[in-house]
C-alpha cells in the first residue's frame, strides 16, 4: 500500500502503548475512528534486524495510517529497521525517546536518549536518508535532574536541525532512578505550558502534547491553543468510545460518529477470520472490555468476555453473548 500524508492524521493520535497497541488493538481503533493516526507498540531495532523478528511488523491493511514506533539507539540498525518498517507499509517510523523502563535503559534508548541529543539528530538522520515516510520523535519535557526549559529546546533544535518536523511530547520528566514505569506515567508534574512555549520557539515544527488527555473537549482545547496534535494514550484505551468515536466529525471536521455496537459488529467477521488463522479469542476481546465503559450493563460485557474469552472453543457467540448484557439492560442507551 501506498504510504499517504499522515500530517493531518496526527491532529489526534492513539499512543504506542506495549502490549496494549498490538495489531487487534489497532484494527479495533479504526473502526471508531477512521483517520486517528494510530500507533505501535514499540519494536525494538535490534529485534527486527539482528533478530529478524519481522513478524512484529504485521499489520491489517485497514490500520492505516499507522506508525511504526522503533527502539535503538544505533543509527545504522534504526536506518535498517525504518527500511524495514517502510517496506512493510507504515506510514510514518517514529522514534523512541521517551520509554523508562529498565529493559529499556540497558540498551541505551528511550528516554535516556533525552541526555544525548547528537546521538538522537544522528539516528534520525540516518532513517531519513533511508526512508521516504516521515521519521518523527516521541519525547519527554527531560529526565532526572535535567532543567526541561534549557534541555528541551536544545533537544528540540537538534532534531529540526536533523530533519524531523513532527514531535511528540509526552509533558513530563522521566525519573529514571527510583521510579517504575508506570509511576513514570504518573507521579512526575505534568507542564503543558512548557509544551506551549516550545509551540512557539519551534513554529514550523509539528507539536502534539501528550500526557494525562482524557476526553475530547480537552483534545479540542488544546488544539485550539495552538498545538498541532493531541496524543492520547491510556484513556483510548480504556474508553476508546469516548476517545474515539465523535473523533472523526470533531476533530477532523468529516465524517460520521461511531458507536460500541458498530464496533463489535465490525469486529465479528476480523474475529472468525483470526480464529480461522489458529488464533485465540482473546487476543482480541482483551481490548474491546473498556468498549461500554460507563454504560449500563458495561460490567456483563466485561466479565463475560475476560471469563469466557481464554476456555478453549471460545468464539464469536461469546461476544454476542456479551453484548446481551449492554442491550438487556439499557437498549435505550445503545446509541453514543
Ligand atoms: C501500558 C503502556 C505501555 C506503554 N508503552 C509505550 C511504548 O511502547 N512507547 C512509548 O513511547 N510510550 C509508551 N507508553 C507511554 C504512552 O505512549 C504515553 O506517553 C503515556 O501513557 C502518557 O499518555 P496518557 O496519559 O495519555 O496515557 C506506554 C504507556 C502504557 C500505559
């Protein structure tokens, strides 16, 4: 398939996100939302070209227009593994600057990278000479003790320098010595005023905001303040409805709502076709729980799919089974 401009598309954007972004996870996005700019989970360079894991870079021709997020901090192996990523047909290859995780820091990339601006224009010139897709950066504000409002700019013109017109700011410091992962999401201070300000130290630079988004009003004002996208991770993921469903009309000014049910509909066919392939159930309801978050009958749906969905033989009926409780309960509540 052929790459298409993806600019637009990252006005909204669902985050990579390890082990929750997987390819079922994407092709469920898309049927609420067709022109979010989706994202991977992150894959790691040296996964795809030294261990030739290439079977990560699968994906449904419907995800589009997806990004491949890489991992590494070598600039030959990311120019391999952009190639390898254009080839198998995503649209835009971005770059991981902004991941904690232990696993993660041994290998010197994610946000430790934020320490290195070089290294980082260096390997985002090497994907560029490579690839034709854009090479973007996900980051965040600093790490440690860094001071974001000197570092970030730094950062930031380093990488313009190098080539790169879209970023992503996760808008929070990493604390990469006594925090986990998931306390990285949470307890380091949020600033979207920094954020702003680089906006308007970097004109010409595509900026979306990630970091604590949960809603689309909050989308909306924060692209009405000026920034160019708006990246929302965990709240996509647990309330993909609310994130997503209204995403196409509101903050792309075309297209038509969707709903839960449309979602579960579309879904049903790309689950037998999964199961035919020899694939378990779960794989894929796994992410459609959060679908009725909110709504009545929301914890039948839940629980019948997160008990049912792993016994062996599990298939489609489990999920019309599910989606009894959501309309025996509040058929009145069917439309978003
Ligand atoms: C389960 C999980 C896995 C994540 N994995 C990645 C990842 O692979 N790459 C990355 O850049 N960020 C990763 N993140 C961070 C998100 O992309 C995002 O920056 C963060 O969750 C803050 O956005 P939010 O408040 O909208 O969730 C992950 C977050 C979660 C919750």
């Amino acid at each position: 398939m052929k790459p298409i401009n993806v600019t637009k598309n990252a006005r909204l954007s669902v985050a990579p996100m390890m082990d929750w972004t997987d390819r079922h996870c994407r092709y469920l996005h898309r049927q609420l939302s067709g022109q979010a700019l989706l994202y991977t989970e992150m894959v790691t360079a040296p996964a795809l070209v030294r261990g030739g894991a290439l079977h990560l870079l699968d994906h449904d021709p419907a995800e589009h227009p997806v990004a491949l997020q890489l991992g590494g901090s070598d600039a030959r192996e990311l120019a391999q593994a952009s190639r390898l990523g254009a080839e198998a047909g995503y649209d835009e290859i971005n770059l991981n600057c902004g991941c904690p995780s232990d696993r993660v820091q041994s290998g010197t990339f994610g946000a430790v990278l934020m320490r290195d601006p070089g290294l980082v224009a260096e390997c985002v010139t090497a994907m560029r000479d490579t690839v034709d897709v854009p090479v973007t950066v996900k980051c965040r504000i600093g790490v440690d003790d860094q001071d974001p409002e000197e570092v970030l700019p730094e950062f930031l013109s380093r990488i313009v320098a190098a080539g790169c017109e879209r970023v992503t700011i996760h808008a929070r410091k990493a604390w990469l010595k006594g925090l986990s992962p998931k306390e990285n999401r949470d307890i380091p201070p949020l600033d979207y005023d920094l954020v702003q300000r680089m906006k308007g130290l970097f004109p010409n630079l595509h900026v979306s905001i990630n970091g604590g988004i949960a809603t689309l009003d909050q989308v909306e004002e924060l692209l009405d303040s000026g920034l160019d996208g708006v990246m929302v991770g965990r709240a996509a993921y647990h309330q993909p409805v609310d994130v997503l469903a209204q995403a196409d009309r509101r903050i792309f000014g075309s297209g038509c709502d969707s709903t839960a049910e449309h979602a579960v509909a579309a879904m049903l066919p790309y689950i037998e076709r999964h199961l035919s392939e020899g694939g378990r159930l779960h794989q894929i309801t796994r992410h459609m729980l959060g679908l009725f978050a909110g709504r009545p009958g929301a914890r039948g749906w839940r629980r019948t799919l997160s008990e049912g969905a792993t016994q062996g033989g599990a298939g489609p009926e489990l999920v019309e089974a599910a989606l009894g409780h959501v309309t025996a309960l509040a058929p009145e509540a069917k439309a978003v």
